[in-house]
C-alpha cells in the first residue's frame, strides 16, 4: 500500500512547490528577541515574531520557571480533572480573569485547543454562529467541530454582520466571533459596533486577543480596552505563545457558567495535558508585571507609531493599523518575495506574504514591531526598506 501513497504525496509535495506555497523553516540557534542568530551563522535584526513585548527571554520570566522547575520539576502527567491541576493553574487562571476583566478562565495547551474546545460544548443545532471571513484557522476548526448553523461576514464588515445576523434570526442563541487583531492587516475589530449590533440583534459575542493581548489599548488589555467594552463580551479566547512570554498555553476567559461548562464538556482540556507548572509560573509572574506597569506597551506603542511614521515619510503604503504589526503594501507576489530576500541580505528578516495568505494582487511584507527594538534597529530597518525601495523601483 505505502508505495501508492508515496507517489501520491510525493506528487501532492511538488504541486505546492510549483505553486511557490511551499514552506521551509528557518533555524534560529538564539534566544529569541531583536536581534536574532540562524543557523546559517548570519545574525540579523528580526522584524517577523509575534513577542510584541520582548518577552519571549526576559529575565524575571526566566527565573520564575528555573525556580519553579527545581522547587515543582518537570511535567504534571495528567489531565487537569485527574491529577493534574496545580495551585500555579489556578492563580493564574485568576491572573487572566483580573487583567482581563472577565470572572473566570479555564487554560488549555495552546490558543488552539481553546478554539477548538470552545464552541462544540456550549452550542448545538438549534443555535447559530457568525464568523468573520478573516477569522483564524482554530476558529473555522473549532467552529467545524459544532453542529450550530454557520453564517460569515465579510472582514469587519457591519452591514454584512447586520445581515447575517437578521437571517440568523430563528435560532434559538446567536454567538458572533470574531478575531482581536487581524494577522495579515493589523487592523483591529470594531467591538463597539459588533457590541451594538450583538445588543440590537441578541447575540453574544467572542473575542480572539491573541495578536491585541499584551499589544492593543493604552495598557495592553486588548481590543476591549481599545474599544472601551471591558467585560461586556462573553468569551475572550487568547495565548501566551505571543506577547505573553512566547512559550506555550492558551486560555478561555469569560463568564463564569461558560467556564464552568467548558471544563465538564471540552474535549481539548477533558482529554489533553495543560500547560507545565514552570511556563504557568512565569505566566503568573509575567503577569504581575503587567499589573505594576505598562513601560512595555508605552516602547511598542512609540515603537510603532515611529516606524510607520517613518516608512509613511519615506513613500511607503502602509495599509491603516492599530496594532504591532504593520503591512507594507507591494501588490506583486513576485517583487515582495524579492524585496523580502535583499532585506535579509541587509540583515533585516522579514517575510513576504502573497496569494493564497493574503488575496490575489495584495502582496505584500509584514512587520511586526517590538518593545525589544531600540531605535537604531528601527532606523536600520527604515534605511534599508528605503534603499531596497528605490533599487527596485518602488520608491522614486
Ligand atoms: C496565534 C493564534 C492562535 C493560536 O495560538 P497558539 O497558542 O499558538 O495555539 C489562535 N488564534 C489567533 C487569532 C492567533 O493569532
């Protein structure tokens, strides 16, 4: 049997190489953070990660799970409900509900599982969900996994949410979902208007802040910071694989009953490890920080609006953004891929992203800022983004 099967995904493999969606990994052999080393032996200014806050090798963190690893060891080797469960779990489920604002939380291994686990437990055929078209893959798996009726909106788009959710009508619950912070645009939710419409068209509605946690608001509480609606969503799902510390483990927040449902029903959390006690360790300390202050939003804040001010000044397109990541907008498939590889040759990493990630003609390079980049790492990167810019005719 397997030689057919090996032909088969062997021709399946050079498709997605001749269709150029082909992906290869790059070696780090650093920590990460601003400035990163590949296995090549190249050391470049690293512009591509999602360690908003420079987080992912901070010191205090670090300690916090050495010293949790000695005094607690290694794994927990069970599910939660069994043995499973530590006092480290706990306090910091209560640390995500504080920052937050919610009244209870359930973690799970990854933001993944949270989407995965969340929907499936709470709704059933009767009722309906209403999705954006730009939602993450855990959100279209998860919602895949729940028998509820299906309806999509166009990215952020109030008058398409406003339809969906009058056809939406007859069924018994309506939950709206939708991203914090889109991935490939920056842009962030309207959770005013989508509170406005769940209110007129009784709904509920559920918040990914994975990309606007740590990231989004004045100090970091995300998309209901932003948009003044702290505690006024149901379910907020998120990670701390991003602005959180980078390691591993997601969470579901919200109101307590549906936490309290999510841990009797949901698969991921019923029948999955959680996180170790060292990363919900440094995940409490990491925490505690937030709480005494926001000198990290404030860099990255600053951070971001210096860069995109810059890349503006220069000549750049740089699609509208109110989170850490910037777009700078190329259309051409082929001259953002070209432009990404001569920036790395600069000693700037960053990727380029094309059809099928983004639409067809909208090519172009994500940035993601950090609290991690002094400004001579941006000014580099604005210098070579300028330089590149003009050698390949993008800038007069
Ligand atoms: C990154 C991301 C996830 C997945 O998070 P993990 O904890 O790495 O599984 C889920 N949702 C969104 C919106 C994300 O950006």
């Amino acid at each position: 049997m397997y030689d057919k099967f090996q032909k088969h995904l062997t021709s399946q493999i050079n498709d997605i190489k001749a269709a150029g969606t082909y992906k290869n990994e790059r070696v780090l052999v650093s920590p990460q953070y601003s400035q990163i080393k590949v296995n090549t032996g190249k050391e470049v200014l690293n512009f591509c990660a999602n360690n908003y806050l420079g987080l992912a090798n901070n010191k205090q963190l670090v300690d916090a799970a050495i010293k949790c690893l000695q005094e607690r060891a290694y794994g927990m080797a069970s599910v939660r409900f069994i043995c499973g469960t530590s006092d480290l779990h706990k306090e910091l489920e209560a640390k995500i509900a504080k920052f937050f604002g919610t009244e209870d939380t359930i973690l799970y291994a990854a933001c993944f599982d949270a989407n995965g686990g969340v929907f499936e437990p709470l709704l059933t055929d009767e009722d309906a969900i209403i999705s954006d078209a730009l939602n993450h893959a855990s959100i279209i798996d998860g919602v895949r996994l729940c028998k509820a009726k299906r309806f999509r909106y166009a990215n952020a788009d109030m008058a398409d949410l406003e339809k969906q959710l009058q056809e939406a009508q007859s069924c018994r619950f309506r939950l709206i979902v939708t991203d914090g912070v889109f991935s490939m645009d920056g842009n962030v939710a309207p959770m005013d208007k989508i509170l406005e419409l769940a209110n007129k068209y009784d709904a509920m509605v559920m918040v990914d802040e994975s990309h606007s946690a740590g990231v989004v608001g004045k100090t970091g509480r995300g998309v209901t910071e932003l948009h003044n609606c702290r505690g006024k969503v149901e379910i907020i799902t998120g990670t701390l694989g991003k602005a959180f510390g980078g390691a591993i483990g997601g969470f579901t927040t919200g109101k307590k009953e549906i936490i309290e449902m999510l841990r009797q029903r949901s698969r991921p959390y019923l029948f999955s490890n959680s996180i170790p006690p060292m990363v919900a360790a440094a995940g409490i300390k990491m925490f505690e920080m937030m709480d005494q202050t926001n000198e990290l939003q404030d860099k990255l804040h600053a951070n971001t609006d210096y860069f995109i001010g810059k890349m503006k000044e220069a000549g750049f397109d740089i699609k509208p953004t109110q989170s850490a990541i910037c777009a700078v907008m190329l259309y051409d498939a082929a001259l953002a891929g070209k432009f990404a590889d001569k920036l790395l040759e600069e000693g700037i990493y960053v990727i380029g992203f094309s059809y099928p990630v983004v639409p067809q003609n909208q090519a172009r390079i994500r940035v993601q800022l950090s609290a991690a980049h002094e400004k001579e790492h941006l000014d580099k990167a604005i210098a070579a983004f300028t330089k590149i810019g003009k050698e390949l005719g993008v800038l007069k």
